[in-house]
C-alpha cells in the first residue's frame, strides 16, 4: 500500500503497522474539541512544505468539514479495521473514530 515499513501508535499500547511509499518526516496527531479546523489552518504551511501524515480524531458536527480540507490539501483519508488500514470514502456524518492522513 505505502512501500517501506512504518509503525504508528495511536495510543502507547497500540501500534499500528503499515507500509508508505515515501518519506513523509513526521506524523501530527490532532486532537482538540471542535478546534480541530482552525489548528490545520494554521498547520497550513507546514501541510504544504513538510507533508506530514495527520492521525485525526473525528466526531460530531464539523467533521466532514476538517476531512474534505485535508482531501482537499492533497491527503488519502484511511481508516483502521479489524480487517487493517483501509482507504476511507468521505461521510456526511461522524461518530467517533481516528483517521489517518496520508499525502497522495
């Protein structure tokens, strides 16, 4: 999916392995209550010279707003299952589960 091995953890007892296809230098995990829009706006240049991956919280109103920005900004939306890391498809709604950014 990604080429080269790379290990994400969500939580510290809860890694996740996946394969990228270039280097990306560093993931951002954002999480902060209904700010979540305004904190990857002012993340604006960084998303645009650095191409961080984003591990994101999502839930509730404003959700599909934040998600659209950043597929808008060049990022492939994936989700984690029980059956691995799968590409995400934009919802109209939310409840409450962490995404993962990658730049396309």
């Amino acid at each position: 999916m990604f080429g080269g091995n790379r290990s994400i953890s969500l939580y510290d007892d809860e890694p996740l392995h996946f394969e990228r296809k270039h280097d990306i230098g560093s993931t951002n995990k954002v999480k902060l209550s209904k700010a979540e829009f305004e904190i990857l706006q002012g993340m604006s240049q960084l998303i645009e010279k650095k191409r961080p991956t984003i591990s994101l919280e999502v839930g509730g109103p404003g959700s599909t707003e934040v998600v659209r920005y950043l597929v808008d900004q060049g990022y492939r939306p994936y989700e984690f299952s029980s059956e691995g890391i799968l590409e995400h498809e934009v919802q109209d709604y939310y409840p409450w589960d962490n995404l993962l950014f990658v730049p396309a």
